[in-house]
C-alpha cells in the first residue's frame, strides 16, 4: 500500500474518532499499518419490526414467546 494512502485512511479514522489533526505522518507504526476500505455492497435484514417495538426508545421490546 503506498504510503499517502495509509496516511489518508489514518487521519480519516482520526478524524471519525474525534483526534482530527493528530500527526499521523510521524507514527513509528506507519510502515506496518495497513488501513483498508470496505464498500458495502448489499445490507439485508427484516423489513417489518413487530407492533411492539417503540421507535421512540432505544431499547427493544421484551416480548414473550
């Protein structure tokens, strides 16, 4: 991987994590890291929720089976 890309991905991921201007560019762990970007395809998964599920918390419903 050249090196301006991993010094990109990194202060991306710096910047996600909040330390934005952190100067990667000088981390002794630069030659061995490698930092990679994973483009989603597809997501899948349940259409509908059941009628007990409150959007409005952030906790699932308890239901008895």
């Amino acid at each position: 991987m050249e090196v301006k890309s991993r010094i990109r991905g990194l202060e991306l991921l710096c910047e996600h994590c909040g330390y934005a201007g952190h100067p990667v560019d000088v981390c002794l762990g630069l030659p061995i890291t490698n930092v990679f970007k994973v483009e989603i395809e597809s997501i899948t998964g349940k259409r509908t929720l059941p009628e007990a599920w409150n959007q409005a918390s952030d906790e699932a419903p308890y239901l008895d089976e």
